[in-house]
C-alpha cells in the first residue's frame, strides 16, 4: 500500500512539473506568435514605404521600433524610446526572425520582457521590425497554476491514498478471510474448509480452487491413513504366525516336528515377502507418472506363455485368429495377467479359459459393453479385448468396482491363506491404467461364472515386427 501512495505521489509530481512546463511553453507561443504577427504589419508597411509615425499600436504591454543598419530608429510606437534601440545593433541577425530576451529597463515594460525581430525594407535600404511584449501574464498565470498544484496535490494524494486503502482494504479481506481460515485449519491440523465469499470475482474462485485441492488432500490423508492401517495389519498377521509357531517350538522343544514347523514358517515367510513387494509396488506405481509401453508385445504370445505356469486342466487358451500386437512393458501386463489368472484359478470350480481378440468398439473403455464389440481382423481394430474367464461363484454386480480397491477380499476370500491379501486387483488396475488400458468385471456368457474383461491400445501388426513378447 505505502509503495502505491509513493508511486502515485511520484507520478503526479512528474506530471505536475510537465503541465508547468507545457503550460509556459504554449503562454510563451502564444506571445511570440502575437508579437510575429504585429511584426509582419509593421514590415509590410515598411516595404511599402507607408510607416506611420507613431505606429499604430493596440494594447499598453507591447513596444514597437523600426531600426535602420546603423541602429537609428525611423519609426516607434508612442510609448517606444525614439533614441536606444531595445535590442543593440550587433545582436540583430539582418537576415532572418529572431526570439531575444532583453531587460525590462531598457524596454520600459514589467519583466521578463520578450523581442521579436523581422527584417524589413529594401536591400539599399535595410530595417529590422522589433516588437517587445511583457511576459509578466505568462509569469503570473504559470504562478497561479503553480500555486494551484502546490496546495491541491497533498489534498489530492491524501484524498486518493485514502481511497485507494479503503479499496485496497475492501479487496484483501476476504484474501485475509483466506489466511485465517488456512491457519487455523493449520492449527487444528484436522479437515477443514476456507470460507468463500459472496462476490464472483477471481478471490471466490481462489476460495473454490484452494477448497477443491484441500478436500483431494484431505481425501489423500484418509487414503493413506488406511493404506497404513491395513498394511500394518495385515503385516502384522504373518509376523504373528512366525512368533507363536517359534514360541511353541521354543517350550516343546522336544517333542516339536521340526520339519513341520520349518514348513510353517517358510509359508508365513512367503507370504510376507509378496505382501511387501505388492506394498512397494503399489507405492512406485502411486509416485510413478502414468507411462506408456516399452515396445511391442504380442498378446497371444502372452498368454500362452502365462497359461503355461498352469496345468491343462483347469487353464486353457483359446489362440486369435492373428497376432494381437500391443505398446507397453512386458513385465507389467505378464504381471497383469498372472494376477487375474491366479484369481480365476483360485475361485473356479473346474475351468478357467484366456482368450483375446480385436475389436473396433471404444465403448469398452469405459467399462460399457466391452463384451459385444465388433470384431474385426488381426491388428486392424482400435483396441484388443483380452477375457480371463472362469466358472466359479462370480462377483455379485454391487462388488465389481469395489473389488479394484486395496486390501478388499470379498468372504469367499477373506481366508488369508487362500485369499491373499486383496492386493492383486489394485496393482492389475494401476498397471492398465499406465499401460493405457481399461479393465471391467462382467458375468461369464453361457455359464455361471466371471468374466474379466481386459481392453489394450491395439498396435497394425506391421509396426509389430514379428512375433516377439518381450518388446525387445
């Protein structure tokens, strides 16, 4: 605020000096072009041979004079000096109109005194016009204003510094509103909302915007709070296992099966290594911007290769009908489809079938008949649709979104030890969603089971380069 008040105090100080300045400047033209024009008169008589004597002159400030080469005066006004010329003969310039300043004793006239000289007559016979005029109303009218601006401005800087900090006032409260509401939730380090103000200006949509980040920050927190808490507790589950079954062998010691708790303990130590690795995937893949693929990756290759882990019966794979190329990391999507193999395994009574195709449907990528796309040939489709199918129980329709979050097991599999840690959908999400895919849970067509419907950006078959997986 006090630098706005110095700045415009700065500002009309200049353009104060500059009026004053232009001010006098056109008061001065003014005079000078009066002065040439009463010098022009005179001359244009003085061509004609026709000066009067006195000359006619109107108004009691001007003086007029008409001087021959060697200073005589021919000709003057009635109040002009008829025996010293106004202006001395050496500073006369015979041949062209001259501006002079002269004293105002020598003129008779209240100073400043200004001059203007025209050349007149003949060549034999040369004269100089000299016309005084008094610039005491130039002086007192450039005084006056001065005087004006010297008791307006303070009035004029105070009036407008108040102004300007009722307005400036009136614009930051709600800025300050912002502050305090930010420091106190601050204080109380808990949710919390700024106020927002009434008026529809840029400070309400700060307000919106600032209350929008604080509730995906808020929602962050609880996100991550529950990410820690289930983390630790299902952490804590196979520690617990390894504790108890020590302690146990540690009393019994003599009658303890050494090699059946070896077997335990090797089981819990299992679990808890892919129950971390999933943990530090899943926190690489929060930090990790959304990327796209490697390098091509031919699907049916894929799946073949990951139904091989599997006996035959219950896996099979139905082969396309073409090589199905896609962009991304072979590791993610042998990844992606391992996990969704490993579920339909675990939940199927008896069969579990891998099958992809293309398709030129993209209503899939929103999880809206994925299934029912048009089919078209190898490689030509905008997106290829990979299905893990199997024939077990299902996933009721209420479930199919919240079965993608972390650390949900449905109570067909809440069994830590046959239903995992409810980890494996959450990371095959995470990684569609880098590898620029979607994926949805539908019912399997023609039996009771599920259907996990995958869809991956298509790839021509020509930019494929052959046969290969592991986009190397």
């Amino acid at each position: 605020m006090a630098i706005g008040v110095v700045g415009l105090t700065i500002g009309l100080a200049v353009g104060g000096v500059v009026l004053l300045g232009a001010l006098g400047f056109v008061l001065q033209r003014t005079v000078d072009t009066e002065a040439f024009r009463t010098a022009d008169a005179v001359a244009l008589l003085a061509a004609e041979d026709a000066l009067p004597d006195p000359l006619p002159v109107a108004g009691g400030q001007v003086r007029v004079q008409v001087v021959d080469g060697q200073g005589r005066i021919r000709a003057a006004s009635i109040d002009a000096d008829r025996l010293v010329p106004m202006v001395r003969p050496e500073r006369l310039n015979r041949d062209g109109r001259q501006r002079l300043e002269v004293p105002a004793e020598r003129v008779g006239l209240a100073g400043p005194v200004r001059v203007v000289a025209v050349p007149a007559g003949t060549a034999a016979d040369p004269l100089t016009v000299l016309v005084a005029r008094s610039m005491a109303d130039v002086r007192h009218s450039t005084h006056v204003v001065r005087t004006i601006l010297l008791v307006a401005f303070p009035l004029l800087v105070a009036v407008l510094a108040g102004v300007a900090w009722r307005v400036v006032g009136a614009t930051l409260r709600p800025v300050e509103a912002l502050r305090r509401g930010a420091e106190e939730i601050t204080g109380r380090a808990g949710a919390g909302r700024l106020p927002v103000p009434a008026s529809a200006d840029e400070i309400h949509r700060l307000a919106v915007t600032l209350n929008g980040m604080l509730g995906r920050l808020e929602s962050a927190r609880v996100r991550q709070r529950a990410f820690v808490s289930d983390a630790a507790h299902e952490l804590r589950s196979p520690l617990t296992n390894i504790r108890t079954e020590l302690e146990v062998a540690q009393r019994l010691a003599d009658r303890t099966d050494w090699t059946a708790v070896t077997a335990n303990l090797l089981a819990d130590t299992d679990r808890l290594s892919r129950l971390v690795d999933d943990l530090l995937l899943l926190a690489r893949l929060d930090e990790a911007p959304p990327a796209r693929g490697t390098g091509p990756v031919e699907l049916g290759a894929l799946l073949t290769e990951v139904a091989a882990r599997y006996p035959s019966p219950p896996v099979r794979v139905t082969p396309p009908a073409g090589p199905l190329w896609t962009i991304g990391s072979v590791e993610e999507l042998r990844r992606v489809l391992a996990n969704l193999v490993d579920n339909a395994v675990r939940h199927a009574r008896g069969d579990v079938v891998l099958a992809a195709e293309a398709t030129t449907s993209t209503a899939g990528a929103t999880g809206v008949a994925v299934a029912t796309g048009t089919t078209a040939g190898p490689g030509v489709g905008a997106h290829h649709l990979v299905t893990v199918t199997d024939d077990g129980r299902g996933v009721p329709v209420a479930d199919r979104e919240r079965v993608f979050d972390r650390f949900t097991r449905l109570d067909d599999g809440r069994a830590r030890d046959d239903g995992g840690a409810g980890l494996g959908l959450a990371i095959v999400r995470e990684l569609v969603r880098r590898a620029g895919g979607s994926i949805t849970l539908t019912d399997a067509p023609e039996q009771q089971g599920l259907r996990v419907c995958l869809l991956l950006p298509a790839l021509p078959a020509e930019e494929g380069g052959g046969p290969k997986v592991d986009g190397s």
